[in-house]
C-alpha cells in the first residue's frame, strides 16, 4: 500500500524530469547538428583575444570567468566562426604581465588586449615595439585622467568611472556629515603615479567642502609583506594615537581589508566615536564576504556603481556565472559576480563587436575610433567612450553594513547629489545640496550608535606662565576646579575662528613649559596647535607651521628716561628744519631786495644811493617790513604787490610755528638715560628679559651678551622693581610687551636699535590646512581694522607710549609750505622782469649816472679795459666784419685803438669797442640780447674816451 502510494506521487515529478530531458537533448542535437554543418567540422577563427589579470585574487578569478562567458556567447552567436582566448596569470606582478602581455601578441597572434592594469602600466606597457600597436583595455582600477607627466597613448583605453567621480562621491559624504578632517589609509598598489593622483583628486574634493587630509596611511602591497597581519596591526597602532576617528580606506583589495577590519575591531578601533568610509574596489565584493569578515565590518558605510540588476540579461549572466564560478573555484562559498566582473564582459563583448564589423581585422585607431563613435548596451547599462575611458551617467549607492550584510541608504550621482531611491533621483533633475539629513536614510555606525560620531576637539596650547598677561592669561578656580583663558592673543584668535566658513571645535590646554618646548609639543602631536604670543624663529619653523603673523615684531630696549635739559634751549629753533628756515631767510632777503630796486627805478629818492647804504638799507628793509618799521615809504605799486603777498606768507608762517611750537613744549622731552648696547656690555651691566621666550638666546648668540649678566623676569610687574633696586640697568623686550610696559610705566622709554624679527603667529604642524586658513583670515582681520581695534581695546595702547625724540617729528619742513612759497617766489620773479623792462625801456639816458657809476669805483676800470681787449679779440667775429688776424703778430691794446681811431676818425672808437664788449658781456650772462640793447642805447657819449686814454 505505502509503495503504491510512493509510487503514485513520483509519477508527476518523473514525468517532467523526462519531457526535460528530451528538450534539452533535442536542443543539444540541434545545436550539434548546426556546428556539423561547418565545413570540415572546423569552425573559422576571426579574431584572437588576450588577457593578462591576477588569478591569485578574487577580482581576478570573477575576471578570468567574465572574459571565458563573453567569448562563448558570441561564438554561439556566430556562424562558423570563433573567438580565440588566452588568458595568462600575472599574478598581481607589472613585469609579468608586461612579458605575458607581449608574449601573447608575438606568440599568439594576439590582437587586441585586456589587462588589470592602472593608466601608468599600461603606458609603460604601450612602449614596447611588439604591443605598440596592439589596442589595450585596462579594467579593474579607476579610471585616472591623463597628465603631462603620463600622456595616454592611442592603443589605451580605460573600462571604468572616473576617480575624480569617486573622490566627489567620497567628498559628499565627509561633507554631509560636517566632517572637518579625516585619515586616509591606503594600499599602495604598483604605480606610484596612480597612487598619488588619488591622494590629489581626494584633497582637490574635499576642498569643495571646507575638509581636509590630516593623516595618510599607506600599507604596501599585502603580496610583499612576509607576515602582512602583525604588520597591520603594528600601522594600525598610529591610528590608536591619533584623536580624529574618520578614517577613509581609499585603496585596498579584498584580502587587505579583510585582515584589516579584523585587527581593527581587536584594537577597539570599531567601537563608539569612530567612522569607517569604504571605496567601491571593497563594497563591490562584499556579497562575496564570508560573515565572519562582515561581522568585522559593522557600521561601515560605503559606495559602490548603481545599476538595474532586475534585467533579463543580468539575470541571466548571473546564473550562469554563478554556475560557472563555482564549479571552477570550489572553495569560494560565495558564488556572486561583482562589478568587476561586468566591466570584464563588457571590455570583452566591445573587443568583439569591433572584430566581427571588421572582419576580423584589427587596427588600433580603427578601434578607437570605433569606440568613441558607438554606444554600447552592456550588463552595467550604456556604455560609450570618451577621451579613451568610459563615458556614462554614474549613479552610486550608499550602502551602510549592518547584520549580516548590508542595507542602501542612498543614491548620489554628481548631477542631483543625495537621494533616497533611482525613481525619485530621476525625477528630481536638480542638483540637491548634500547637506539635509532627510536625504539619507538612517545609519547605524560602529558601536550599533545611531548617532553621527563628531570629531574630536582639537588640543590647542597655551602657554600658562606668560609674562605679559595682557597677552595670554591662564587662571584656575580651585572652588569650581575650572581653568579660565584671556589675553590678545586668545582673543585675536577666537575672532579668527569665526570667520572661517567651517566649525572648528577646540578646547585650550594649559602648557607650563617654554615656548621652544610649546612648539615641539605641537611637533610631536601631543598638541594641535599653539596660540599664545609665539614669535616666528628659524629654528621653531623647522618643526612647525606658523600663521601669517598678527602683529609686526622686532626685540627693542627699555630704559629709564630722564629729562632732556640739554636741548630745551634750541626748542625755538627745531620748531622748522633748518632747510626751512634757509629758504624763508632767502626770500626774505630777495623781496626785500625787489622792493628797494623797483622804488630805486622809479625815482624814489628816500631809498639810498651808494652800495653800502645800498646792502644795508635791503638788510634792514627785509626786517622791518614784517612791522612796517622802515623810515623809507613805499610808493610804486608793484612794491606794495610784492610786500602784500610776502605779508600774507609771513602770516601763515607764523602761525604754524607758533602751533608747532607749543606742541612741542607741552609734550614730554624725555631721552633714554642708555643709548648704546655696547656700553651695556663693556661694562658689564645686568640687563633683564622675558625667561621664557627666546630673547634670552637672542641676548646670547645675536647680541653676544654674558649669560652671567642676563637676568630672566618672569612678570611685567616685576621690572620696575628691578630697576628701582639698580638689578638691571636696560630690559630687552618685544616690541608688542615693550608698547604695553611703557604705557604703564611713563619712567621709562624705548631706546634704539631695534632688531627686527619675526612677529606673532600661531602655531600649527607641517602641513596643516588650518595655516592658510587662519592667515587668511588674520589678513581680513588685518585689513579691516579689527586687530587695531582690539589693540586699543584690550592693550589700553595710547596712541604715542613713548618716543626718543618725539619733537624731530612734529617739525615742520619745506614740504608744508611748498605752496605759499612757490607763490610769493613767482610773483618775485615778475616783478623782477618788470623792473628789468621797465630799465630797458627808460634807457638810462643820463651821463652823470654812468660816469659816477664807474669813475668811483676803480675795478670797473679794468673791467671796462678787458672789454676794450675781449673786442679787439672776439668782438669783430659777433659785432663786425671779421678782421684777418696774422700768424705770430701780437697787437697791443693800444695799437689797436689807433687803428680804429684812424678808422672811425675819432678817439671814441674805443670806448665802442668796450660797449659792444660789453653788451655781449650782458647778452651771454642775461641768456637774451638785452644787455647788448642796453649797452647799445646808453651809451652814445665820448667822455669816457679820456679816461680810457688815461688808462
């Protein structure tokens, strides 16, 4: 009965088995009969494929099975023609698979190439004359845009994205989650140009979004380490140290990141208060993961391509490769194609398309341009070319680990940004800010924390015995147990913050070393930074970044003041400069001069007649115009022009002066009592500084003072008082702390020289992003007047604490009175032509005038004999026909007079000759020939003529 019954219930089942049976036999004649049907039972090769990849590694293994699948299904597809594949192992190798590569194309007639290399590969690759004309598709790595420093060749084509769409990608997510600084851990693959290319697309990125790299860590390739695990963890201890818990796996194989999630979660680096972001080379293979290392994974997010995995053909190649797979690699429990293995059918499936529109024939820029002229209908959707790499729309999808394996909390693409899912991020069709929570779906980081992990507050420290308080000031509350901060310098800072354009969460750290130890404590990353009033010193910029400064800085000497008696009776004259005082002298003298020569010309006869009353009357007349003093009276109205506008002058003069003046008197004269640092050090006086800055090394090395007479002061209090009990006898302090001493101590004054130094700054570590951030905003802050203000504000500066000689500037110069001076000098000068004018054209008719003129004073006898002589001479070249003057024959002056007294019948030709001499005399000194006018017109008598015969 049971048997019967069993029977009848196995019927169905083997009824079907049977009908499928016959069906697939029948298929599998048909399929034999149609490749009979080939001639000779030989299906035509047209075309050979060749394959160079990694079979040791997962990615390759799901490759090598791509490859296998798109060259059977278009030899199903063709009549009597097939595909011929090679496929070589490089073993994770460049030089291997160079020397595969190029075995294949010399041995097995390979035509075209496809290759797990990065761009730089296979450009070195590209080189060799066997495969230089071989077409080349790299698949596995990101697509990386060529430079100058590796210029693409023809033959290569890159089947991936773009990895600057994967860094923005990466950038988005850092920057919706307000992330300011993260680690980046890499491994380091064969190309040391692909590597760094990836680290300058991710800081380019993240730039975009106000982040930035703080720390790299490169692992070299996990093939060439000898015990890659403790290696790991050895790395992974720098990360432990470090207080920022972002960290961004940008480059690593499966088999690294497998081992490095393991060490990491035994290290606690998987627990609250830590973020682990994953690149689409390791979320891309994570259905292939056993749970133990998905277990390890908690709380990690990630990306990875988007595509329709709901289509036919998918469907299709996934059964079959996961039939396949496994059938080929046993121990892999996880049979599922990853999207590297679609890109290696599709690289293969564009290879044979072209092959089969060509017949067979292949040729590089025939391919290329084929290529780049079609678009393709591959497994990951459209595909096209451009600038020889794919060119498509890429969707990424966040995904974030949880459980057994992993959920999508997102879509993002470069066009629309964050979405929830591919309808509604198509229907969008604006770009959307990443920055909305709503957009993402809710996460669950590592530690089963639903709440965003925050940086960690950066270590900032302050230096906590600071002599000047108004600079840095750090107080501590023993009732509250609180510590409180204050100062310039923590302020300016504070201020900094706020202009940048991102949250910087900071907390400040009491120091209670030196400045030299502030600096080494940031060098060391036991600190983040250092704010304080820190000088920029060469040997502190070895270990550190500094800020643009946000005060100017040079080291001056203090000393005490003591009145300056000695120059107190020469006030009155320092009131001007002594160029001043020579021009006002000068014009004071020419008007005066002016005026007494127009009222001369124009018959004014109180004005005196012979040159010493002439020169006195001018000298007296300069200084009792001012008071209108003088007995002579003024008539001509040029006169009173020149002496109105001098008056004017005058009075402006005057008025500044006696402003000048007072200033001067009421400010303070005080004048160091020391001036001289080698007076200081030959006699051995003491002098004090700040201990715990570095003026102390500057007195010792710079400055070349004795130790044993340098004393360290720790307080701006305590000067005076080292003073007053004669410890010190000078203080040497920067000039930022000598401003605020001096103008709360008026005793004391800032002697010269100054040595100029680097000025205050903040401390960062090399290569911190937060210096160009901080200058620059140090530079707005500089530029608007904010620092100065906060000066005044907080340092309580006046406006002028203390000077050595404060009254050489408040005197006066040409510069102030360029104006009325260049007025009363150009109305001197017209007048001056007038008079002249005036001479010419009056003549100087009178006889009496010129006899009297040049009979009193015997030098013009001479002059006028050398007139007489420089005629006979030159005069006829200029006045006369020339005269032939013969060789060796020297005419004496008076032989010359006879011979033009025999000439002119008249003994008055001399006295012409010393006319013309001396109109041309006027001519040559006057620039014009007016003088020669005058002498010409004047003198036309011949009572001259006897005394030139008594000569």
């Amino acid at each position: 009965m049971e048997k019967r019954t069993l029977h009848r219930k196995m019927s169905p089942l083997l009824y079907f088995l049977l009908i499928f049976s016959a069906g697939f036999m029948q298929a599998e004649a048909k399929e034999n009969k149609k490749r009979c049907n080939c001639p000779g039972d030989c299906p035509h090769i047209f075309g050979r494929i060749g394959s160079v990849i990694d079979q040791s590694s997962r990615v390759g293994k799901e490759q090598k099975i791509a490859i296998q699948m798109a060259v059977d299904d278009y030899t199903q597809w063709l009549n009597c023609s097939k595909l011929d594949l090679h496929i070589k192992d490089s073993n994770g190798k460049f030089a291997r698979a160079a020397s595969t590569a190029i075995d294949l194309v010399k041995k097995e007639n390979a035509q075209a190439i496809i290759a797990a290399l990065t761009l730089e590969e296979a450009t070195f690759l590209s080189e060799f004359e066997e495969v230089s004309t071989t077409p080349i598709i790299t698949i596995g790595s990101a697509a990386i845009s060529p430079s100058q420093l590796f210029l693409q060749p023809s033959s290569v084509s890159q089947m991936n994205n773009d990895i600057s769409i994967r860094m923005q990608c990466a950038a988005a997510i850092i920057g919706y989650f307000r992330w300011r600084r993260v680690t980046v851990i890499y491994e380091q693959s064969n190309s040391f140009y692909s590597d760094s290319r990836l680290k300058t697309q991710l800081s380019e990125s993240l730039k975009a979004f106000n982040s930035f790299v703080e720390f790299d860590l490169a692992f070299p390739s996990l093939t060439s380490l000898r015990e890659p695990e403790a290696f790991i963890q050895e790395e992974l201890k720098k990360l432990k140290t470090k207080r920022n818990g972002i960290f961004l796996l940008m480059q690593s194989s499966l088999e690294f990141s497998t081992i490095l999630f393991e060490k990491a979660k035994k290290m606690g680096l998987m627990e609250k208060g830590y973020a682990w972001i994953l690149f689409e080379d390791v979320v891309s293979l994570l259905d292939s993961l056993e749970p133990s290392s998905i277990r390890n994974m908690q709380g990690v997010i990630g990306f990875k391509t988007n595509f329709v995995d709901k289509s036919k053909n998918f469907q299709d190649f996934k059964f079959r490769f996961r039939k396949t797979f496994q059938s080929s690699y046993p121990e892999e429990e996880y049979p599922n194609p990853s999207m590297y293995a679609l890109q290696a059918y599709d690289a293969t499936a564009v290879i044979a398309k072209f092959l089969q529109n060509s017949k067979g024939k292949m040729n590089s820029s025939a391919f290329i341009k084929y290529i780049s002229s079609s678009n393709f209908e591959g497994l990951i959707g459209k595909i096209s070319f451009k600038n020889q790499k794919t060119s498509q729309n890429t969707t990424f999808q966040i995904i974030n680990v949880i459980g057994k394996s992993y959920r999508q909390v997102a879509l993002w693409s470069p066009e629309h940004g964050f979405s929830r899912d591919f309808i509604d991020h198509k229907r969008k069709g604006t770009r959307r800010k990443g920055k909305k929570c709503k957009e993402l779906a809710s996460i669950y980081w590592p530690g089963g924390e639903q709440t965003v992990p925050q940086e960690s507050e950066l270590k900032i420290g302050v230096p906590a015995m600071a002599a000047f308080h108004q600079f840095v000031h750090v107080s501590h509350d023993q009732v509250t147990n609180q510590t409180f901060f204050s100062g310039f310098s923590l302020e300016v800072f504070e201020a900094a913050i706020k202009l940048l354009l991102y949250r910087l969460p900071h907390v400040f750290v009491p120091f209670n070393g030196t400045y030299d130890e502030l600096v080494i404590a940031v060098y060391n990353k036991t600190l983040d930074a250092a704010v304080g009033d820190m000088n920029i010193l060469e040997n502190r910029y070895r270990y550190a970044d500094f800020s643009l400064p946000y005060l100017d800085n040079q080291v001056v000497m203090v000393v005490p003041a003591h009145k300056d008696l000695k120059r107190q009776g020469f006030i009155v004259v320092e009131a001007f400069e002594w160029k001043l005082w020579a021009v006002l002298a000068a014009l004071s003298q020419c008007t005066a001069a002016i005026i007494y020569f127009n009222e001369k010309v124009n018959g004014n006869t109180e004005f005196a007649d012979s040159f010493p009353e002439m020169i006195g009357s001018i000298l007296w007349l300069s200084i009792t115009v001012l008071s209108f003093a003088h007995r002579e009276s003024i008539r001509n109205n040029l006169s009173r022009l020149t002496l109105a506008i001098w008056l004017c002058v005058i009075v402006v003069v005057t008025a500044s002066y006696t402003a000048v003046l007072s200033s001067m008197m009421t400010v303070p004269r005080l004048k160091p009592s020391i001036v001289d640092i080698d007076y200081l050090k030959n006699s051995n006086a003491t002098v004090g500084c700040n201990g715990k800055g570095f003026v102390v090394k500057y007195l010792l090395e710079t400055l070349k003072f004795n130790r044993a007479n340098i004393k360290k002061i720790a307080s701006i209090s305590d000067y005076p008082e080292a003073f007053e009990k004669g410890q010190i006898s000078a203080a040497f302090l920067i000039s930022p702390h000598a401003k605020v001493f001096v103008a709360k101590n008026k005793r004391y004054v800032v002697a010269k020289p100054s040595f100029e130094v680097g000025g205050l700054a903040f401390v960062f570590p090399k290569g911190s992003s937060l210096t160009d951030d901080i200058s620059q905003a140090i530079l707005n802050m500089k530029e608007n007047g904010a620092i100065n203000q906060m000066e005044e504000r907080i340092l309580s500066l006046p406006t002028r604490t203390s000077s050595r000689e404060p009254d050489d500037k408040l005197s006066l110069g040409l510069e102030h009175f360029s104006g009325p001076l260049m007025v009363t000098s150009a109305i001197d000068a017209i007048v001056l032509c007038v008079i002249i004018i005036r001479v010419i054209d009056k003549g100087w008719s009178s006889d009496g005038y010129i006899h009297s003129w040049l009979m009193h004073r015997r030098i013009w006898w001479w002059v006028s004999f050398l007139f007489a002589k420089s005629h006979v001479r030159f005069g006829s070249r200029f006045f006369r026909p020339p005269i032939v003057m013969r060789q060796n024959n020297q005419i004496h002056i008076v032989q010359q007079c006879r011979i033009e007294r025999q000439s002119f019948q008249s003994f008055e030709s001399i006295w012409l000759c010393a006319r013309y001499s001396f109109a041309w005399l006027l001519s040559s000194l006057l620039n014009s020939q007016l003088g020669f006018i005058f002498a010409s017109t004047t003198i036309r008598h011949t009572k001259f003529s006897s005394q030139l015969i008594y000569l």
